[in-house]
C-alpha cells in the first residue's frame, strides 16, 4: 500500500472545501505522465495552472503564470529541460523546479546540481509517494534528490579519468557537438573559431579521455549525457 505524505494543513476555501496550497505548472511531452501528474497534484491539494508539452510553450507560461512550482521533464519535443530549468531560475528565482525524468547520466546529473534546479526524481525507478514528498520538500524551500543524483556525480568525480575531472568545459561544449557527429568545420562555425583550432581540441579531448577514434567519442558523449541520442539534429529553442 502506497504511503501518502502529510500535506500541511490549508486554509478552507468559500466552498467549504480545502483552499490550494501552492499553483503548478507541469511541462511534460508524455500525456500518460502528465496525467497522472496532473491528477496527483489535484489530490495533493495544488492547482494546476496549465499543462505545456514542450520548451517554447512551457516558458511562456511559466512567464505568464509564475507559479510556486514547476514539474519539469528533461526530454522535451522542441528542447533541452535542462536549458528551460537555467532560463526559468535566472528570470525567476522564486519559483521552484522539480525535475522528474527518465535521464539520469552522468551529465545530466552533474547539471541538475549546477544549475540549482531544486528536485530531481527519476521517474523510472520512483514510486508515487516518493512524487509527494519530493513536492511537499521543494515547495517547503528544500533540496530533493533521490539517490542517483549523488551518486552518479559522485562516481564520475571518483573517476580520474571522468570528463569532469580532464576535460574543461570548453572541451565538454566541443565534445557534445562531437557526439551530434558534427564536423570541424560545423564546430568551428558555431564557436567562431578556426577549423585547426577545432582539430587540436578533438585530439586534446581524445589524448584526456584516452579514446582514439571518432566513432568511440560519439559513444562515449551519448552514453555520459553530454550529447542525448534524441536531441541529434534538434535545433536549440530561441
């Protein structure tokens, strides 16, 4: 039996019933997940403002409704998650971020802490109790995180040979675009950069990461997160 967590207690409303006690809104491409996002937040007593199913159409309304909370997925359509989290805390620092995803490679992890987004539950491996307690911490202005968050950053810092620890993120910025098996020349032509420039970082990255081949550092950027296999040709969101 699944335990549920005590919301504190609200206020009730004209109605007679209990007022809200917070405003969400759920970014989420997947219906099924929304749904039940969307359902768990009504018993959880929270209002939900709207539910966005990708980048663009979930920062206009987190712009227009400012809400106490975000149920953000990583993975959108028409964008990186990831992106959306850094843009939403830069303009509005009051708002709170959870992100519930499937990804939990080692960069993704490693982002989620360094952006400062206030939740992560993974959403593969996570029970609906673990949603509610995660909810009730961030809006109560606390850090939730289920364990492959620290851990997974944690043994890429064990690593010495981790991108983390070899890599500046120049390097990782280049390294990403590697893994969209983008040439030297499309490289160059994003960072401003020359072409020769573009070939000496790849042989740096490949020296550092003791990886001697093309193909095996498209892998290497994929499986760590650094490049997501379903974002390969997305244009980034402007």
């Amino acid at each position: 039996m699944t335990k549920r967590v005590k919301m504190p207690d609200t206020t009730p409303g004209m109605d007679g019933g209990a007022a809200c006690i917070g405003r969400v809104v759920i970014v989420e491409d997947q219906r099924l997940v929304a749904e039940f996002l969307q359902f768990h937040c009504r018993d959880l007593r929270l209002e939900v403002l709207q539910h966005a199913t990708g980048y663009r159409e979930g920062l206009a309304s987190i712009r227009q409704h400012r809400p106490d909370l975000v149920l953000l997925d990583i993975s959108l359509p028409d964008g990186d998650g990831l992106d959306l989290a850094r843009q939403i805390i830069e303009e509005q620092p009051r708002v709170k971020i959870l992100a519930i995803s499937s990804h939990h490679d080692p960069w993704t992890m490693l982002q989620v802490q360094r952006i400062g987004i206030h939740g992560f539950v993974d959403k593969t491996d996570q029970r609906p109790n673990v949603v509610s307690e995660a909810i009730h911490a961030v809006l109560g202005g606390r850090v939730f995180y289920t364990q492959i968050v620290n851990q997974s950053s944690a043994a890429i810092r064990r690593d010495p040979k981790s991108f983390v620890r070899v890599l500046s993120d120049y390097e990782m910025r280049i390294l990403s675009m590697i893994g969209e098996s983008k040439s030297d020349d499309e490289i160059a032509n994003t960072l401003n950069v020359a072409s020769a420039t573009v070939q000496s970082r790849r042989r740096d990255i490949m020296r550092k990461l003791d990886i001697h081949s093309t193909p095996k550092l498209i892998h290497y950027a994929i499986v760590n997160g650094l490049t997501r296999a379903e974002q390969l040709g997305r244009k980034k969101p402007t």
